[in-house]
C-alpha cells in the first residue's frame, strides 16, 4: 500500500516505503514533547484555556482509574495515559493530509499491546509473588490443570485482541480511503473522515480501558 | 416439481461443481486466484452478518434501559459503547483476514 505524497517525500523511496510508521512516530512523539512543555510550564492557580483543557483529560482519565483499578492503581496511572496519548495522537495524525497514521501499520500497534502484557503479568507477580498462579487455576481445585491451559490462551489472546482491533480499525479506514479517492475524488470520501475521527477516539478509549481492565485484574485477589 | 426440471437442475449443479477444475486447468502461474477472492469477499461478509445481529441487540437492550430509566442513560452509554467496541473487533479480525488474503497471498 503505497502513500504516494506526504511530508516525507524529500527522503528515497526504500526508506519511505519501509520505515514511514517510524518516520510518523516520531512526529507523533514531537506532538507529545510539545504538549508536555505546555504543560510544565508555570501552572496558574485559576487556569487559562489551555491549561483547562488539558486539566479536563487527565482529571477525565484519573477518574476513570480511580473508577476501575481503585487505589492501588494509582502508580499505573501515568502509563495508561501515554499510551491514551499516543495512540490517540497517532490515530488522528492519519487525518492530516500529507501524514500517514503510524497506528495503521501492525508494528505499531502492537508494541502498546506487548507493553501492557508485560505490565500487568510483572503487577501480578510483584503484587502476589508465587500466588498468581493461583489467577489462572480457578475456583475448582481438580479441574486446575485443564482451566490453566484455557486461562493462559486466553490471556495470549489479550495482546493480539488488543493490536489487531486496533491496527484493523485504522488501516481500514486507510483502504476505504483510498477506494473512494480511486472511485469518486470529489466529495463522497468526506463521511469517512468524521467515522475516522470517531473511531480515533473511541479506539483510544477502548484501549485505555482494557489496560485498566487487565491492570485491575492482576492486582485483584484469586478466586 | 417435475421429472424434467429435477434432472435439468441436476444436471446444471453437477456440471457447476465440476467446472471449477476446469478453471485450475488453465494458466499455470495464478491457478487458484478466484479462490483467494471468493474467500476474501465470504469472509468479510459472513463477519458483517454476526456482528450486526451482535451490535442490534447490544444496542437494543440499552435503549431499553435507558427507556426504564432515563436518568441512569449516562451510565448506561458507556459500556454499551465498549461492548460495541468488543464485538466489532470481531468483525475486524475477519477484515484482517480478508485484507491479508488480498495482499500478502
């Protein structure tokens, strides 16, 4: 799938055809970097309007923490808001012409996946030592070898579930697109950019979610 | 129906089974490429169908709810929009499926 015109047109055709996700992820970490010096800086009693906005999402996703994974899910807090802000940011930057989503490339996604794999099988651990495997075992005793080997293929199944709704769902809207730029240029592919923003957003939030979900799992007692 | 029709639909069902081979006789190099279609556009179809009946009653029953309660819709909208999420997810790894089949083979 090629992308013929976009902002990194300068650089040869082996690098653009291999490494445009790369080459999009570093904008999207750009992005990130400027909001974070935003941010930082000398924050107001009674804030202004940026300050407000941003205020409105972290309080919006601390809430939503506070809501799934209670209070010992604090300390994760952060990582589940870069992962927000990255993949909303790289969702979005599809959006923009002569930008390409890094999210629809499955590399990409699926990094975010193994991370929160990793992340929620290492708070299980630490939080519960040896006795997480007392997670996958189930409430019966002598059904323990059989219920371990469906738990772990459904826990397997996590980071794929995660990174390939996730790559679907953006490189989807990448090949409607460009369908509907071969069939009809003029103003048919227009609805497909107000779905792209809604499933941006909405793809975000769903992962943002499930790694809480996931978190709160390993952090709470077996059964 | 009658004897004739019975044996003329037959007739065409097993020379329409047979007529498969003869497509794999041809061309050596792309043998099995209506396959790859047929397969690419059935996947991606049948997918379509579970999750719309999925989606409609997920959709259904939290419109009921809200209907019971319309103070609680807030708490209502927020998993139904995940559960939407979930089920479509579904319809997307039959895409990716779909999408690898068209691509990549």
């Amino acid at each position: 799938m090629e992308h013929p015109l976009n902002i990194f047109s300068f650089l040869p055709s082996e690098i653009i055809e291999k490494y445009l996700h790369v080459l999009m992820t570093f904008v999207v970490i750009l992005i990130s970097l400027v909001i974070g010096l935003i941010v930082s800086r000398k924050n107001k009693m009674v804030p202004d309007k940026t300050q407000n906005a941003i205020e409105v999402a972290v309080n919006g996703v601390y809430d939503m923490c506070m809501d799934i994974m209670g209070k010992d899910g604090k300390p994760y807090f952060p990582l589940v808001f870069a992962i927000g802000l990255y993949v909303l940011f790289s969702n979005v930057l599809g959006l923009v012409p002569g930008f390409s989503s890094p999210t629809a490339n499955l590399n990409t996604t699926l990094a975010p996946a193994l991370i929160v794999f990793v992340t929620y099988n290492f708070i299980g651990i630490k939080k519960h030592g040896a006795g997480y495997i007392k997670h996958f075992m189930g409430p019966i005793l002598w059904l323990s070898p059989l219920m371990i080997v469906i738990e772990v293929i459904g826990h397997i199944s996590r980071p794929v579930s995660l990174s390939v709704r996730l790559f679907g769902n953006i490189f989807g809207k990448e090949v409607l697109l460009m369908v509907l730029f071969m069939l009809v240029p003029f103003l048919v592919p227009l609805p497909i950019y107000f779905l792209g923003i809604f499933v941006a957003v909405l793809q975000t939030y769903v992962f943002m979610m499930l790694t809480m979900i996931y978190i709160s799992g390993a952090l709470e007692e077996a059964h | 129906m009658s004897k004739v029709l019975r044996i003329l639909i037959n007739v065409a069902l097993i020379m329409g089974a047979f007529s498969a081979s003869a497509f794999a006789a041809d061309g050596g190099a792309s043998s099995a490429e209506w396959a790859i279609y047929l397969g690419a556009g059935l996947g991606i179809g049948i997918a379509a169908h579970g999750t719309g009946i999925g989606q409609g009653n997920a959709t259904a029953k939290a419109v009921e709810g809200i209907s019971r309660n319309p103070g609680a819709s807030g708490k209502i909208i927020t998993p139904m929009i995940i559960g939407l999420a979930m089920i479509e997810s579904l319809a997307i790894y039959a895409l990716v499926v779909s999408l690898i089949l068209l691509f990549v083979v």
